[in-house]
C-alpha cells in the first residue's frame, strides 16, 4: 500500500520519533501548527476515523492511553489539543488514522 504513515512506521521515510511501542509511533510533525506538534499514529493501517470499526478499534482506544504519557514526555504541563481530520472538509491530508498533539502555547477556540 502507498501509504506515507506506513513508510514512516517502517523507518522507509525518515522521522523524528517521539515515541514507539509494538502498536503506535509517534513522531514530530513537519510543518508545526504549534510550539509543540506531534502526529500519533497505530502502526496497524487504518483509513481514518471514519474507518474505525468493531474490529480495529482497539488500536485506537490504545493510542488514547499512550497520547497522555507522550503528552507529559513533551512537558505540556498546561494542557494540549487532541484532533484528527476526517475527509476533505477537515483538510485530512493522509488517510492513514493519525492524531495530532497541540500544545505549548495558549491554543485558543477551535474554529
Ligand atoms: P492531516 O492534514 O490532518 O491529514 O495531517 C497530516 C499531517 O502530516 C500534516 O500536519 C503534515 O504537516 C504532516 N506530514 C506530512 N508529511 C510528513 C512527514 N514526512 N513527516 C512528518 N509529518 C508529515
Ligand atoms: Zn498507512
């Protein structure tokens, strides 16, 4: 499958890793939308929110325990932003299910 996520959970594309464990990886973002951006990904292939099924949902109610510990690994002591685009409307850009961190700053309402 021609999937940038997949490439750089198998290291084919370089990253700057954050954190890994058998299930997620997570990694800087390349173009940060905050002081602190990181993109949290399972390592299993999943379309995207809009994929999450009865049998792969477990990946995800996964990454949401490991996303606070990434979060206090960063030092993001205020507080932070979880979100996932879904589809074109939302600006999703890889469609493979990734969260993004947010923080470091005092983020503002969401639009
Ligand atoms: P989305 O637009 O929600 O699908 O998020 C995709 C994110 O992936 C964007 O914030 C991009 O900046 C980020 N991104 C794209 N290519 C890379 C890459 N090679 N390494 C790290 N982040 C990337
Ligand atoms: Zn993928």
């Amino acid at each position: 499958m021609d999937c940038l996520f997949c490439k750089i959970v198998s290291g084919e594309i370089p990253s700057k890793k954050v954190y890994e464990d058998d299930r997620v990886y997570a990694f800087y973002d390349i173009a940060p939308a905050a002081p602190t951006h990181v993109l949290v990904v399972p390592k299993k292939h999943i379309d995207g929110v809009d994929a999450v099924n009865a049998e792969n949902a477990s990946e995800v109610a996964y990454i949401f325990t490991v996303i606070p510990k990434i979060a206090e690994s960063l030092g993001l002591k205020g507080g932070y932003r979880v979100v996932s685009n879904v589809g074109a409307d939302a600006g999703q850009t890889v469609r493979h299910i990734h969260f993004h961190i947010l923080g470091g700053k005092e983020l503002g309402r969401m639009c």
